[in-house]
C-alpha cells in the first residue's frame, strides 16, 4: 500500500473522528492504519514514523483523533501533493487547513521567524492572510469540514509550519530528517512544530490547501472557520494592528 495513516491516540476518539474516518474515500489500494495509544503525542508520532519507514508506503497522513473532515479530504491533498493539480512535480508535504482549538481560535498556518529564543524559532501566526482569503471565498470557506468543489487557483500557501492534526508527507521527508523528528520540548513548542522547523532547515517545503478545511474538537463541538472569523472579527483594531 502506498498509503498510510498515523493516528497517536491521545484521550478518546469522538464520534465525529469515527464517522470522518469510516467515510473516508480510500486510495485505490487502501491505506495502512497506524495508531499508537499511551504514549505521549510526540514518542506517538516518532513510532508512527518507524513503523511507516519499516513498510513499502510512499505517503503518511498524519491524523489526530480529534479532527472531523471531509470524505474527499485526503484524496484532494494526494492530488495536490503529487502535482496532479497545481504544481508540476508536486511538493513535499501537505496539509488541510485547520484552527487552534481553543481560543484565541487561529489558523494553524505559521510563516516568517518572529523570534529565536534558546535556538528555537517561533514564527508569525497568518491571521490576517487566511481571514482575508477565507473572505474572499465564501460560502465555500464557511463550510467546516469541507472540500471545494474546484480547487482555487490560490488555494494552495506556502508556510514554514502547520498542526501535526491532517496533513500529508512523502516518505523522503521523513528519510531525509535526522530522528528524532517530534520532540515536544520543555517550552512547551508543539512537537509538531519541532519536526516542521527541522524539515524545512533539511530542505523541505510544506505547503497548506486552504481549500481542504477540517474540523477540530472541543467541548463536543467542532472549531473551524466561523469560529476563528468570528473570533477575528471581534478583536478591537488596536489588536489587529
């Protein structure tokens, strides 16, 4: 199977992520399922990684199980990935656009170093791009989860990091990172963000499909674009600039 997909358990799977899941349209050969339960999300990840180098697959989605997405989510960032789409030859990783699930609700689309500290970057969060481009959409972008019918011409953003929580990556990536590729470090960084900082120093490029939008759980309900529109429409505009 040229498909896998890792899922680090972390708490209870939701309903919503059972039905995402079931519904999901499956590649032509199907897909490997890799999930890993107790371990914390960063030691998760890194066994996935391993057991998906141990096997022939070409592209590992990694999957938390607390999304809700659409049927046709993972075959939409397959095409893009393989430049079937939008760029020839494709590109490296991929991932659905999705929102912090707790407030302030953001766009986990992060690009631009706004500091270093410790030997770390932490980088711009793009509010201000995706609200505008999520504007620009409607009603499309309103729908959570959702796939567009057509694939914008400007669907697609480059970014530097992303939420570990639906996005897709070649196998070479991860061969050509040094292990370990999670690490959730005693800055509390996310471990994803950890391993997206050391792909893109290895020389891989990440891009996000905005129009790929998923949902993320909290409190039974689901944080998706009216949520984080909502919340950027509410800030005072001493905030905003």
């Amino acid at each position: 199977m040229q498909y896998a997909i890792g899922v680090p358990h972390i708490g209870k799977f939701s309903g919503g992520f059972v039905d995402s899941l079931a519904g999901l349209v499956r590649p032509a050969d199907g897909f490997n399922l890799i999930r890993i339960q107790g371990l914390p999300v960063d030691e998760a990840r890194n066994e996935i990684v391993k057991r998906f180098l141990d096997s022939t697959g070409e592209f590992l989605l990694m999957l938390d199980s607390d999304m809700v997405f659409h049927p046709r989510s993972l075959e939409r960032l397959a095409r893009q990935l393989n430049g079937i789409q939008i760029f020839p030859g494709g590109c490296d990783m991929v991932a659905a656009l999705a929102f912090t699930r707790y407030v302030p609700v953001c766009p986990t689309i992060f690009r631009g170093v706004a500091k270093i500290e410790n030997d770390h970057e932490y980088l711009y969060i793009q509010i201000d791009e995706t609200y505008d481009w999520i504007q620009k959409h409607r009603p499309h972008s309103m729908t959570c989860p959702t796939v567009f019918p057509a694939i914008p011409l400007d669907a697609m953003t480059p970014a530097d990091s992303t939420g570990g929580a639906f996005v897709l990556i070649k196998r070479e990536v991860f061969e050509g990172v040094e292990q370990p590729w999670f690490v959730r470090d005693g800055l509390k960084r996310g471990e994803d963000m950890f391993f997206f900082e050391k792909a893109r120093h290895a020389g891989f490029k990440l891009w996000v499909d905005r129009s790929v939008i998923v949902g993320h759980e909290w409190g039974g309900l689901y944080i998706g674009s009216r949520d984080f529109v909502a919340y950027r429409n509410a800030l005072p505009e001493e905030a905003i600039t």
